[in-house]
C-alpha cells in the first residue's frame, strides 16, 4: 500500500517581527518638526526629540526581532533638516543684530 508518513518536524514557530515605537515616534516627530518649522519654540524642540528618538529607533530597529529602521532614518532626516534650517535662521539672525 502506502508508505506511512509520520508528522515531521515543521521547525520553530515563525515570530512576528515587532515595530520599534521608538522609530515610530522619531518619525512622527521629525515630519511635524518639518511642517511646523515656523513655530519659534514648538520646531526646535521637536526636531532635537526627533533626532533622539530617531536615533534610538534605530538602534532597536537594527536588533533582531524587531523592525522599523526605515522610519527612524526618514525621521532622523526630517529633524536633521528642521535643525539646519533653524541655525542657518540663527546665524543669519545674529549676523544682521551685530
């Protein structure tokens, strides 16, 4: 007849990979820091908590078992260039004050 196939070994459960909320809040961050880079005290402070929070996303996102390393890069760039444009304002302020 047929021959008997006992039940295999299928190998370890797959895991689901986990979202990094830190990258998460990085790039929530950063694109607000962005879009409101007009805000005097409210973009500064936004892009510095972007860039930290983006940084540690990235950190955590480059583990194994979790993900997300893609959004904290988009929010690292997007507080990084909230930041420049504020210095840049900065120094062009201080150069026309003196």
């Amino acid at each position: 007849m047929y021959p008997s196939y006992t039940s295999g070994y299928y190998g370890p459960p797959l895991l689901r990979k986990q979202t990094s909320g830190l990258a998460v809040t990085g790039m929530v961050l950063g694109i607000l820091s962005l879009l409101l880079f007009w805000a005097s005290l409210l973009a500064p402070l936004l892009a510095i908590l972007g860039i930290v929070f983006s940084l540690t996303g990235i950190s955590q996102g480059s583990k194994p078992g979790w993900t997300g390393t893609g959004m904290a890069v988009a929010g690292l760039v997007c507080s990084l260039l909230t930041a420049a444009i504020w210095v840049m304002l900065a120094v062009i302020l201080a150069t026309l004050i003196a």
